[in-house]
C-alpha cells in the first residue's frame, strides 16, 4: 500500500523519525515532514497535532515519534478523527489497524530500536482494517462521543 504520510516528532524521536522516513520514501510513499528537524529540545504537541490534523483532513496515515510515544500519542489522539495507538510488537501494530482502524502509528526513540520501528511501520501501513462488525460498531461509538 504507497501513498501519503504524515511525519513529526520531538527532540528525542527526531533520529527515528529520520530514519523511517528515508525508509519510507525508497519505498515510494509521500512523506510530508512537519518536525521537529533537529534533535534541539522542542514541545512535541506543535508538531504532532499539526501533522494529524493533515492526516484527518487527507485521510491518510501519520507516524509520529517521541522518547516512548506516548505524549504524541495523548496529544494525536486529542485531534478529532485520529485513531493513535503506541506500538511495541508487530502484534500490537497489525491489531491497531485489523481492530481500530488506527490512523496514527507513535513509536519511542528511547524505546525502539531502527530496525523493529521500521519493521512495525511496514505492519502497520501494509495491515487493512478488518470491517468486520464488532470493531466497526465500536469505533463508531467513538466517533459518535467525538461529536
């Protein structure tokens, strides 16, 4: 599946972020960059919620990166359609996707080596939703309380 992501991250996910975007434009994705570009101390919400803002507005997916990824994913998760969940095995990223029909991956550059982030990136982008009714039904319901 190629197409469109949204990348940002804070000071200590900046590395990571930089690695699985080269990763992901050999890969013949549209990356779209919104920070942080160096790995200077900044606040992860200026980049992060611009960046799934974009993703709601062009339906499309985010990867977004911190020391755990877990500020990102409470600040992602703040912006109205934004489905964000930490990932830590390929379990957790293909049950993201198949059950939630998440649209923003986070992942921790203290917490996450290269190689695994770049792996559960392509699990994540590449694992369709299952639309079966059950999860459909209950992300409904959270769609339904965003309102």
């Amino acid at each position: 599946m190629i197409g469109k992501v949204m990348l940002a991250s804070d000071h200590a996910g900046w590395a990571l972020k930089e690695a699985v975007k080269r990763h992901l434009e050999r890969k013949g994705f549209t990356v779209r960059d919104f920070g942080c570009f160096s790995s200077e101390c900044c606040d992860y919400p200026d980049f992060i919620i611009p960046a799934c803002e974009d993703t709601v507005k062009e339906k499309c997916f985010a990867i977004v990166f911190g020391g755990s990824g877990a500020g990102e994913c409470i600040a992602a998760n703040k912006v109205r359609g934004v489905r964000a969940v930490v990932a830590y095995s390929d379990q957790t990223a293909r049950l993201a996707r198949e059950h939630n029909d998440a649209n923003v991956l986070c992942l921790g550059g203290r917490t996450t080596e290269e190689a695994k982030a770049i792996h559960f990136t392509d699990v994540f982008l590449s694992t369709p939703f299952s639309e079966e009714q059950r999860h459909v039904r209950r992300i409904k319901k959270i769609s339904d309380y965003e309102k």
